[in-house]
C-alpha cells in the first residue's frame, strides 16, 4: 500500500520546518549503507610502551574512516596481523565481524589459530572491527553487543602494599587508596612465597608461606575495613592441595576470589578445589575462545570466569563465553593489563555483560613504573573521566568514544616503531 496523505503531509511539515541540508544529510546517512558497502582497505599497526608493549591496531576503509583497536601484548602479534591478517581482511565489509573473525581463525589455522598469540592477534583486529562499525553506523559499541546493562564498568586495582606484613605499611596503602582519585572499592593482591632456590618450579607451599600470607591477608582486610573487595592473585602456581591449604588460611579476611590458583588446563584437580574451597575461585586469564572457557564452565570447575577480553577471542567471543557462563548462573569479570585504549574496548563489553562483577586496573603495578594515572590516561583523548566513583565510564558516542593522544603516543612507541607505520 502507498504512503497515507496525513503520513505525506506531516513529512512535508518536517522538511520544511528543517534546513534542506539537515533533511538531505539524514536521509543520505540512512541511505548509505544501502547504496554503497564501506570496504576495508587497509591495516596498520604500532607497538607503544606502556605496561607492556601494547600492540595498536587501526583499520582504514573507503570511506575514509577507520577503527582502532588494541590486543593482549606478546612478541610477533604484529608480524601476525600484517603478515597473516591483513590479506584476510582486505576488500572486505566491516560490518561482517562475526564472519570475518571466522575468516581469520579459518585461515591461521596453519599457525595455530586455538590459542596463544594468533588468537590475541585476532583479538586485536577484531576489536578495531568493532570500533570501525560504531562508527559506521553512529552507536556506541556496548549497544551493538545486545544492548548496555550498565553505564559504567567497576574497576579493581591490582596492587599491594609495599610490606604486607607490616600493619603500618598496609595503614599507609588503605590511605592512598582511600584518597584515591578514581576512588577504587576493590584491589587485587599478589600473595607472598618464599621460593627453594633448589625447587624453583615446586608447586608446594611451605608452613611459612601459608602463615605468612594469612597475616599479611588479615593485615591488609584490617587496614581497609570491611567496606573493600580484596582479591587474592595467585599466578596459575600450586596443586589442587596447597591451593585449598591457601584458601583455608585467608578465608577469615573474606577475599573476593582466589584468583587462578591452579595451573591454566582443565582437570578435575579445578572441580575438587572447587567443590572445597571456602573461598570463591576465580579462573580465565590463560584460556582461549569459548572452547578453552567450556569445560571450567559445564564442569563446575571454577565458581567464576575471568575473561582477557583482548587476549581471548576479542568483543563478540567474549560474549558469547560470557552468555554460556550465564547459563550456569557463573559470573564474569575481566583480566586487563591494557592501555586506555584497550581498557575501554574491554569496558565496553563488560558493560553488554549481564552478570558482570569487575573489570581489572593495572597501571602502578608495582613491577613497572608508570607513574601516576595522570601520565595513564595521557594516552588517549576522551570525553569524560577514564575512573570516575571506582568505575570505568563508558562514552555514548560511536564505536568506544576514544581516539589516541598522537603527541603522546608518538613519545612513547617502542623502539624501531612509527606513528601508524
């Protein structure tokens, strides 16, 4: 049936009542994607000093506008994605992002697309895909994931105080963070061993050991008081055994989780701790794409996922391990060691995230020296606080809402890189 006379007038009404310009301009960008299909036409990357060297992506089309978009770091991530992923790609539709990361797992195949580097390369390129689509069609990448349950993303800060055996010591971190400018509400803290220099790979915990990190625990807890979530990082380094023994002792500060206690692969070691830990474990940093994710999940072999959003598969993988993980009623929260960049793409997918809990921070970790989160957040441009309240604020405009600081980028790329080169 044709259009109504009331529908015809009232369009009318609004064109006139509008400059022709402004008529035209929204008609053509709604026409656009219809008329002609934006092709990808280009990659390149940069390596930029930070935390780690953070691998830096940007996708260029026809139409003149581009993504950028940020992996896990690791050495030969960029030799993957311009020598292998960039062909993959090529004169592609941008919009096509679930077939074309299809398209590179299929074609890496050769050089091992399951997990490691290859799948953070992809990561990366992936999530530059997602920012190029925001763009392209003028939302917010959180809303293209199935719609944003949050508007902003809270935040822990892995960090610890310097002596966590000395009460003074904690006392003095518990105030620097308390006058925190992001005003962070939960940390993350590495535990305390003492290793045999005649054992160096002993997955054992001595007496000593598990004494130690239970005062240390008990020292921080008392220092903050209640009102905080302390996290316990463990660095995939006990057996089953040594990890409850561990569990046990700081039980009485009521840790947030025990984070990745036992080595990365699955085994019914993670089901038993599980089933037997009075404190929640947390699993995820070292596991790759929903299959590397499944079998902790169906197994009951954590009671929650941690996801390296940049590391696992990019934006639209981690959402789907997190809607499996959903099914479990199994929580979410995400492993982050990124710059601005990478901490909002991150962001914005913990923020489509149903039941999602917490978003890690990592600048001032103590083994590098950043410095304070002013020089952080030097990194990139954006229209809002990065931490406001102890939570990643998220833009609304198109695709993650941040472009890059190219003055202080270009300042801080590693060595033997150019600016976009």
């Amino acid at each position: 049936m044709g259009m109504s006379i009331g529908r015809r007038r009232f369009l009318r009404k609004m064109a006139a009542a509008l400059p022709a310009s402004a008529v035209l301009a929204h008609y053509n960008a709604v026409a656009a994607p219809q008329r002609n299909k934006v092709k990808i036409t280009g990659m390149k990357v940069m390596l930029v000093r930070g935390l780690f060297d953070w691998p830096m992506v940007k996708i260029e089309t026809d139409a003149g506008i581009t993504g950028i978009g940020e992996s896990y770091w690791g050495r030969g991530i960029k030799d993957i994605m311009l020598g292998l992923l960039r062909d993959v790609i090529m004169g592609e539709d941008p919009l096509d992002i679930d077939r074309l990361y299809t398209k590179m797992i299929t074609r890496a195949g050769g050089a091992g697309s399951t997990a490691g580097t290859v799948v953070s390369a992809i990561s990366g390129v992936e999530i530059a895909l997602w920012d190029l689509a925001g763009k392209i069609l003028g939302a917010p990448v959180c809303k293209l994931l199935g719609g944003q349950y949050r508007q902003s993303v809270r935040a822990y800060w892995t960090r610890r105080p310097a002596n966590p055996l000395d009460p003074a010591s904690c006392r003095d971190f518990a105030a620097m963070l308390k006058d925190h400018p992001y005003g962070f509400r939960a940390i993350k803290c590495d535990f305390l061993r003492t290793r045999d220099p005649n054992e160096p790979f002993s997955r054992h915990w001595t007496s000593q050991d598990l004494r130690a990190n239970a005062t240390a625990y008990s020292n921080i807890r008392e220092a903050l008081g209640d009102d905080y979530d302390i996290a316990v990082h463990c660095h995939w380094e006990f057996d089953w055994v040594d990890a409850l023994n561990l569990a046990r002792a700081v039980a009485p500060m009521k840790p947030s989780w025990l984070e990745d206690p036992l080595p990365p692969d699955f085994s019914e070691s993670w089901v038993k701790l599980t089933a037997a830990s009075p404190v929640p474990i947390l699993q995820g940093e070292n596991l790759y794409t929903r299959h590397g994710f499944k079998p902790f999940i169906v197994n009951q072999g954590c009671h929650m996922i941690q996801i390296d959003i940049l590391k696992a598969g990019g934006l639209l993988e981690s959402k789907k391990i997190a809607d499996l993980a959903d099914i479990y009623y199994m929580p979410v929260c995400a492993h982050n060691v990124a710059s601005p960049l990478g901490t909002l793409a991150s962001a914005h997918c913990a923020a489509a995230i149903r039941d999602f809990r917490a978003h890690e921070f990592n600048v001032g970790y103590p083994k590098v020296q950043l410095g304070t989160t002013e020089a952080w957040e030097k990194y990139a441009i954006y229209d809002r606080p990065f931490l406001k309240d102890g939570r990643i604020q998220i833009s609304d405009k198109p695709g993650f809402g941040v472009e890059l600081n190219e003055d202080h980028v270009r300042a801080n790329l590693a060595p033997g890189e150019q600016w976009w080169g």
